[in-house]
C-alpha cells in the first residue's frame, strides 16, 4: 500500500519538472491509417482523386520545415491482403513510408493477417519503425524531436509519464474512447470521422480510408506536456499536387511487377463465353459506330496512358470480361476484349448468333452500377448517362 502511494509521489514530482518533459511549443502530427494498400487514387474522376503516397511525399518535401517539428505516423491497417499484388503493394507502402521517414507505423488487423515471415522481412529491409501488439513490435516507439518526447504505442498499458502519449488502434473511435490515460488516439477502423473528438482530455481522429486525405493535427503544448490547444485539418492533394519523385518511382516498380503478375500466372482462364464487338459489328454495325463514339470505346487507353494497362484492379470494369472464363486477360493475349463492349452490358450471349430472335437480357441500371461506383463515378445519374450512351 505505502509502496504504491511513493510511487504515485515520486511519479508526480517528476511530472511537475519541466525539464524532465521537455520542449513547450507546437509539434504537428501528420497522420495515415486504413489506406487499405491504396498507394495512389485510380483517378476514374476528378472530384474523388485526391491522397496517395507520392502526392503526399511531395507536400512534406515542400512544407516539412514549416511543418517542423513534426511527427508522421500511420495507424495501421496499410495494407489490403496477403495475395500476390497485396504483397506488392505493402511493399510499396513500406518503401514510401521509408523514404518519408515515418516515426512509427502499426501493425494491425489486415497486417496480421498475412503469413508471418513476409513483413517481418521488410520491416527489417526498409528499416520501419513498427509497433504491435505481438513480439518483436510490442514495445512502444519514443521518438525525440526538438526536445519533445512522444511515446507511440498499440499497447492500452503501455503509456509513459514522462512524454506525450499517442495510441494507434483500430477499434472505432466510440469503442477505444474508454483508454483515458493517451493524449491522441490515431484510429485505422476505417470510419471517416470528419472532425477529431475529445474525451477525457484524449484527442480521437481517425486515418481517412484509403489515403485520400492524410490528417494534420496542429498541437500547442506546454513544458508540462499537456496540450493546450490543437487544430486539426485534412490535407487536400488532388490532381495538381506535386509528386515526390523518388516515391513515384517506388509506385513506377510497383506498376512493373504487377504487370508481370498475370503473365506469371500463365494462362488465361479458358472458354469462348466472349465473342467481341467485331462479331456484333457483323450485323449491328450502325450500333458499333455510335458506341464508338463513347467513352467506354476509349475506357482502355485510359488505364494505358495511366500506365495501369496490367493492373487487374483497374482492367475489370476498363475491359470485357476479365476474371470470368473466356473474358479479358492480357492486351496480348486478348486484344479484341479490351474496352467496355457490347457484352459488358447486353451480357455474352452466343445462342443471339445462332437465332437472334432470341431476346437479349434487358439492360438495366444495376449494370452501370457493376462500374460506376461512387467513389469511381460520383455523378453517375442514370437517365443523364444513359443519354450520353444512347445507340
Ligand atoms: C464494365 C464497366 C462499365 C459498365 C458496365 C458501364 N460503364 Fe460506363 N464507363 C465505364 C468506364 C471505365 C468509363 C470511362 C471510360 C474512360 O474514359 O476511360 C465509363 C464512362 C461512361 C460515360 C462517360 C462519362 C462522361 O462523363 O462522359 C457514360 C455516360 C457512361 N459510362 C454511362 C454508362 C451507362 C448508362 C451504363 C449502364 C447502361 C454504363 N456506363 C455501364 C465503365 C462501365
Ligand atoms: C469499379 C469500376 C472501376 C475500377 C475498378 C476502375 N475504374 Fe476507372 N473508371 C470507372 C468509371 C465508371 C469511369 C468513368 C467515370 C465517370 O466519368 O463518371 C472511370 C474512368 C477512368 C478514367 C478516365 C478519367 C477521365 O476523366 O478521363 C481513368 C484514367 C481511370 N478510370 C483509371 C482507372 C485506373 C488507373 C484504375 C485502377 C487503379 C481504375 N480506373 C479502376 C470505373 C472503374
Ligand atoms: C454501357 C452499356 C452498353 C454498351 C457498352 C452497349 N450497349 Fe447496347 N444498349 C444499352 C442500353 C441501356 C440499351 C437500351 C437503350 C434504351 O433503352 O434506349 C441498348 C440497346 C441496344 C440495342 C437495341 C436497340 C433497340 O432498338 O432496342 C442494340 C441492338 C444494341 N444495344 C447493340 C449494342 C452493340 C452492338 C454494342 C457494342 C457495339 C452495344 N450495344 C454496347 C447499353 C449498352
Ligand atoms: C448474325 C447477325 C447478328 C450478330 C452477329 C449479332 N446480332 Fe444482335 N441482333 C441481330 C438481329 C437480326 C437482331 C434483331 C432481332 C429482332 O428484331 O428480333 C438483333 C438484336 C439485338 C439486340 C436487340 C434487343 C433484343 O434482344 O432483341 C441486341 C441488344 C443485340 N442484338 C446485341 C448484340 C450483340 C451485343 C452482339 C455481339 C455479341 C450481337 N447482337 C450480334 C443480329 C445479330
């Protein structure tokens, strides 16, 4: 009993010492969580191509001294899933966060779910500065800057008295306010949370999924190491954001051995379920010249100018088919299913050839939708865009 009150004395003096803290004055945290292996925006619209990696290494190498001092932290869940192109892309995060220099990243669900060898590896390769819950990561990060002593941690117990405390977690934000002891919890949940929170003197923000707005916490704190005042701000870098050149290079070597995932796994899936706009344009040719004439005629030079022409997360809604037997695979192995054809919405239908009085299945709204998504098509209205394809 006596044991514990001097404990909670001597930890208090300490605490009432300045210098045992440090620095007062402001520290900027800029922070990521949930990018879900998003490395850049597919950039299907403007009003939603906003974040990535690149953009924001260019927005630190412009404004990192002005910044200064500042932290960057990534709050876990970075990558998607343990396949081959998910293995490509956590890669690719590492290496940009890497070149970045983040003070600490955390290991969360999606991380712990790959095989246990792949990122320790990398971990070691780039040099990151890792915290999680489970051996070798689980001691916290204390990360010196300018005099300030920050302690970054996925451990709820694992807060130190002598530095500011930051929690990286990825319970949503209603769940995780009951860790009452950090200054800042940095959620990867995956819920947008437009404005930070505060509890119990604990600031909650939350990673924007998929990177597209990187968060910039402003804190004003004082030489006990409380925070004072604090402004909190999304970092706006859409298509006219300068890139770091050294992180597009990393998403350049990314683009490369994704291209080389579908000619390493051989052969296109088989069949003959696809036949072509060429064999539509046998009989519908007035139909094929005004499809010619839209956007879904053009949808794979897109993905090409891009340098996405292989990339299996763009080429299913840019192509016919692709996934499903006898669909797009390559453009050298399956040039005539490139763009979005006849079949992608009328569906592959071969007994039309032989007898088409047989009627095709009407086309309705929920196909457009297979596509335009709304985080690929934000202005997607069906009876405007059906007018615009009208043939
Ligand atoms: C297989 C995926 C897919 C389906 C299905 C699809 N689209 Fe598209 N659509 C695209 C892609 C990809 C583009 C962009 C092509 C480009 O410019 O690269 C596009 C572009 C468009 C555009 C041009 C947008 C503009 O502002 O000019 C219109 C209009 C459109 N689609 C209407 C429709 C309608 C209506 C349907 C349903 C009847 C539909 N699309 C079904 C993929 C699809
Ligand atoms: C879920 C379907 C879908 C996926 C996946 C997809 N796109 Fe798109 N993309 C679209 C649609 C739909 C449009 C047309 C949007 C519109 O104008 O309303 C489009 C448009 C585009 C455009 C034309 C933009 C313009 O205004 O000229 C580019 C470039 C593009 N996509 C690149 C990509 C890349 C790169 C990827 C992969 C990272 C990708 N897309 C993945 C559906 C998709
Ligand atoms: C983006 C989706 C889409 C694509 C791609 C598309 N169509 Fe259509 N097509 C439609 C829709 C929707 C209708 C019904 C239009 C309407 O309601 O007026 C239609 C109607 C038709 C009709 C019947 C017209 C009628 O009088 O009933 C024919 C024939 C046709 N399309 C052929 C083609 C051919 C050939 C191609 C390829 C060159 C093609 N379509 C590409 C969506 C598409
Ligand atoms: C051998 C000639 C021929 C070919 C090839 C052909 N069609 Fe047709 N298609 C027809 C004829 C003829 C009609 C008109 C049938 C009618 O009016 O009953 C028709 C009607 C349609 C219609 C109108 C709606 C319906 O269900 O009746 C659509 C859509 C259509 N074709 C799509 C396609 C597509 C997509 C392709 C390519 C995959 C294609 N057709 C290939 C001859 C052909």
């Amino acid at each position: 009993m006596n044991t514990v009150i001097l404990a909670g004395v001597v930890l208090s003096a300490i605490i009432s010492l300045p210098a045992a803290y440090g620095q007062s004055g402001s520290l900027n945290i800029i922070y990521t969580g949930s990018m879900n292996g998003k490395l850049e925006p597919c950039g299907c619209s403007p009003k939603t191509d906003y974040g990535g990696v690149a953009r924001l290494a260019g927005y630190i190498a412009r404004h990192g001294r002005e910044l200064s001092p500042y932290l960057l932290i990534d709050a876990g869940n970075f990558t998607a899933r343990d396949t081959p192109q998910g293995r490509l892309q956590a890669e690719a995060m590492l290496r940009s966060f890497r070149i970045m220099k983040y003070d600490a990243v955390a290991l969360l669900s999606n991380e712990k779910a790959f095989a246990e060898d792949f990122l320790p590896s990398l971990i070691r390769r780039y040099d990151i500065p890792a915290v999680s819950d489970s051996p070798p990561y689980d001691t916290s990060v204390l990360v010196k800057k300018d005099g300030f002593a920050v302690n970054i941690s996925t451990n709820p117990k694992d807060y130190r008295k002598d530095a500011l405390n930051i929690f990286l977690t990825d319970i949503p934000v209603s769940g995780s306010a009951a860790t009452g002891s950090w200054d800042i919890i940095i959620s990867s949940s995956g819920e947008i949370r437009e404005k930070p929170l505060k509890t119990n003197g604990t600031i909650i923000v939350s990673g924007y999924p998929e990177g597209k707005r990187p968060g910039l916490l402003r804190l004003q704190v004082d030489a006990k190491g409380d925070i004072t005042d604090f402004r909190h701000e999304w970092l706006l870098l859409g298509g006219d954001s300068e890139e770091n050149a050294d992180v597009r290079n990393v998403l350049d070597d990314y683009d490369s051995g994704v291209a080389g995932l579908l000619k390493e796994s051989g052969k296109p899936p088989g069949g003959t379920a696809y036949l072509g706009v060429a064999k539509c344009a046998e009989c519908h040719r007035p139909f094929v010249e005004s499809w010619g004439k839209t956007r879904h005629a053009r949808a794979f030079a897109s993905l090409q100018q891009a340098g996405k022409g292989a990339d299996p997360e763009c080429i299913a809604c840019h192509t016919v088919g692709f996934g499903e037997k006898g669909g797009f695979y390559t453009i050298e192995t399956t040039p005539e299913l490139a763009n979005v054809q006849c079949e992608e919405c009328h569906g592959p239908d071969r007994e039309h050839i032989e007898d088409f009085s047989r009627p095709m299945k009407p086309v309705s709204e929920s196909v457009c939708l297979k596509c335009h998504k709304k985080d690929n098509s934000p202005d997607f209205d069906y009876e405007r865009y059906l007018e615009k394809i009208r043939h």
